[in-house]
C-alpha cells in the first residue's frame, strides 16, 4: 500500500513510536540474542508495520468521512431555509447562518456580538427576555412570537423556537419568517369581520336545517332559530328549496318568508359542495307594507277613475255646448273689437294732431315771449339806463325812472319765467346769443348765422358767463339756461 507524500501528523507520530519501539525490541534481543530466533522476530516486526500501516489508512477515511461530514452539515446549517442563531445567555448573537442573517437584513459578520433584543419590538423585549430566561432555565424547547422592526423594511413577524445547549452556556434558536401567515390571518380576520358586522341576518344550514352558523343579526331578529331548527317559518317548505336548488340553475335561490309578523326575503346559496346553504335575508317588512297600501291605494284610484270618468263624460257635454255658445258670443265680441279698434286708431290719430298742435302753440307762445323780452331789452331797457346815467336828472325823475324800471320788469317777468332779472343784465347781441345756445347751436354755427367771427362769440360768451355768474364754474352755458326754462 502507497503512502501519501505528506503524511498527516497522526502518522508521523504512530511511525516514530513504532520506530521507537522497533529500537527497543532490537536491544532486548542483542540482550538475550542467544535465546530468539532473528528470522522470527523480523517477521513479527515485519507485520507489526504492516498492521500499523493498515491502521494509519483507516484513521486516514475516517478523518476525511469526517470532513466530508462536517462539510455537509456546514452546508445544510448556512443553507438552510431557516434562520438558526446560537445565543448566550444575555441575548448576545454568537453564530447564525445565512436564512438568519437574511430575515436579520444585515450581514453575518455585522451580527457577531450584537444583541437580538435590538431588532425586536421595544414593547415585546420583556417577553423575548422572560423567553430566554425559561430557555436556559428548562430543558425543554420553548416558542415565542416577536415583531421585528428592521431598519428601512416594514414590521416583519417571526417565530423563536429555542433549546438550552448542553453545556447550559448557550442556547439554539430557530427563527422562521412568519409574515405571510400574520399577513394571511389577518386578511382572514377582516374578511370573517363581514358577516358579524352586515346588520342583516346571515345563516349557514346543512340540508336537514340543522343551524350551523348564525350572525349577530340573525340571532338578535330570530332569537329561537337554533332551538326551533327545521320547525322554524324562516325554513318553511325546506325539502321544496333543496329540491328547487338540486334541480334549478346555479344561480342562487330568492324567496318571501312571513317569521313573527315580519316579511324577509331570503337568498339562498348552496356552499360547500350540495352539504351547506348559506341564507341572506333582508327584512322588508316596511316596503312590503308600502307595496300592499299602494296596490290598495291603486285599486280606490282606479275605482275614483271611474267614477271621475262618468262625471267628466257628462261635464264634457255640458262644455260642449257651453263652448258652442261661447262661440257665438267670441264672434259678436271679435266683431265689437274691430269696431272699437278703428275708433281708438282714430282717437290716437286726434291725439297725435292735438298733441302736435299743443306744441306749436308752446313753441309759439315761447317765441313770441322771446320776442317781445327781445324787444324790451333792445329797444326800452338800453334808453332807461342811458336816462340812469344823465347827471343832470333831479330826484324826481331819477324816482319815476326807478317806477319806470320796475314796473317794466314786472311786466316781462312773466313772460322771462325763471330768466328773471338775470337776463335782463345781458345786451341785445348777448340776448340774441343766449337763444342761439339754448337752442343748440354751435359757436361756429353762431357765427355762420350773424356773419361774424367766432372769435366774437367766444368773446360775448365770456361775458355772458360772468354776468350769469358762471365764470369758473365747471357748467355749460346751455345747461345752466335751460334750467332757467
């Protein structure tokens, strides 16, 4: 049998104890060499090697199946599909495989030492403490469920299961990511929820009636179901519905059941194969009340129809011949309308002439006031206030100019209406200018009209203003006259 080129240690240590003794051997026969036989005794040694050689080969398989062994179960620690850790007694992480260091999310090198209590729930550490604490305390396998709070990763929720080691030092955990089950119970929850909350009564039966299942609405409005089972209306012609259903379509089942003066209407399921029916009921005793008053409501309307229907047969008649003469009576007021008409288009047709002759006698009245105003202030006012100006008038006469004066103005006062004394200031040119004005006319149309410059007019309307006293006043000089009118 070969030797390997380097031989494990083990080896080296059987070949120089065997040499050893190989030696010592050789001196107790050189001692008593007379009495041994030397083929003999190289012989023995001779398989004394051989045995040993034999021996070192087994010990040789034996550390390498070893190997080989911790190898595989190195491999099915690190790969396995659950997270294992090895604890000691504060908690502290002292090995962990890869499915560990993965639920972790942290490296396995950055978990040496560290403690997992800091990746649980502050609100559940007391419990993982009390955990490990009856772990090291028992030789039992203890199980515990903790939330993990990991840093940039939701809530994840695992299941601890742990056993005390041998030497009592250190404890084995088990760690199994159990999310997807929390996540599963509580969207189970939530769905459960459905029922128990719908505020109308659900009832699962098998087909004998036997109650299975009944919600909090259905036990509060038929609190005698279960005692009562098939006895009860809310199942009344059962073996009819499992024949109806058994036969009938898969669709689900709709009824009408009287229970204790209440009308419900049942929807019927078959669930769980042909063993279980699920009943939906709705109580719509209101509604039904409504349907039975408003089909009695329709039968009186209809009988008042009827009787309404006679009555206006016979009214329709009597309008008949009330229409027929009010015919006649139209036809005699159609004709008294065209005759009225045509009077008040002739009365409209007076009433315009009137009109139009009422306002050439004003027109005229105000131009023949105009005129005669004219008049005095052209050819009577001018002389009374060159007479004024005489120095050489006594008393007398300056009193019967003053009567004179006062007495004209009195005269045309009422022909100047709220002109007044204010016209009475303005001269002839300024007078005549004034009527230009009120009547609407422009300085340059003035002008045109007295065959003069409108630089003139400007001039006398300047002076008019001052003497009516409208100089800086923001108002037009034809306003302010027709408000004198």
């Amino acid at each position: 049998m070969k030797n390997k080129a380097n031989p494990p240690p083990e080896a080296a240590e059987l070949r120089r104890r065997a040499e050893a003794r190989l030696k010592a051997t050789a001196t107790l026969a050189a001692a008593d060499r007379e009495g041994l036989d030397p083929r003999r005794l190289v012989h023995q040694l001779q398989v004394h090697q051989i045995e040993l050689e034999m021996q070192n080969e087994e010990l040789r398989e034996s550390r390498a199946q070893l190997e080989e062994l911790l190898e595989r179960y190195g491999e099915l620690y690190d790969f396995a599909p659950v997270g294992y850790l090895t604890l000691g007694r504060n908690g502290t992480i002292q090995q962990v495989n890869l499915a560990g260091a993965h639920i972790l999310g942290v490296a396995r090198t950055g978990l040496q030492g560290r403690r997992l209590g800091v990746f649980i729930d502050a609100r559940e550490r007391s419990g993982f403490n009390a955990f490990l604490e009856k772990t090291f305390a028992s030789q039992s396998q203890e199980e515990l469920e903790v939330t993990l709070l990991l840093e940039g990763r939701g809530p994840l929720y695992a299941h601890l299961t742990g056993v005390v080691s041998r030497n009592g030092q250190e404890c084995r955990v088990t760690m199994m990511d159990i999310t997807a089950r929390k996540q599963a119970e509580a969207e189970t929850k939530r769905l459960a929820s459905f029922p128990i909350f719908n505020p109308r009564p659900i009832v699962e039966v098998d087909v004998a009636g036997r109650v299975c299942f009944c919600n909090p609405a259905a036990e509060k409005m038929l609190p005698d179901l279960r005692e009562r089972g098939p006895a009860h209306p809310w199942f009344a012609d059962w073996e009819a519905v499992i024949g109806t259903l058994r036969e009938g379509p898969d669709a689900p089942m709709v009824r009408e059941v009287p229970v204790d003066g209440k009308w419900y209407q049942q929807t019927i399921h078959f669930v769980d194969g042909d063993r279980r029916l699920r009943i939906y009921g709705a109580d719509f005793t209101l509604r039904k009340q409504a349907n039975e008053a408003l089909l009695k409501a329709y039968a009186e309307v209809e009988e008042r129809i009827e009787e309404r229907t006679q009555e206006l047969s016979l009214a329709n008649k009597k309008l008949s011949a009330e229409i027929d003469q009010r015919k006649q009576v139209q036809e005699a007021l159609h004709a008294k309308t065209l005759e009225l008409r045509d009077k008040a288009i002739g009365l409209q047709e007076a009433n315009v002439a009137l009109k139009v002759m009422l306002q050439q006698r004003d027109a005229d009245k105000r131009e023949l006031e105009q005129k005669v105003l004219l008049n005095v202030n052209q050819m009577v006012v001018p002389y009374l206030r060159k007479l004024k100006q005489k120095k050489q008038l006594d008393a007398k006469a300056m009193a019967y100019i003053n009567i004179l004066e006062s007495n004209l103005d009195g005269i045309v006062s009422p022909l100047a209406r709220n002109l007044g004394s204010m016209l009475l200031r303005l001269s002839a040119t300024e007078l005549e200018i004034s009527n230009f004005v009120l009547q609407g006319q422009s300085t340059k149309q003035i002008a045109a009209t007295m065959n003069v410059a409108q630089s003139t007019i400007d001039f006398h309307r300047n002076n008019i203003r001052a003497k009516l006293g409208l100089k800086n006043k923001k108002i037009g000089l034809r306003t302010f006259l027709t408000s004198l009118q």
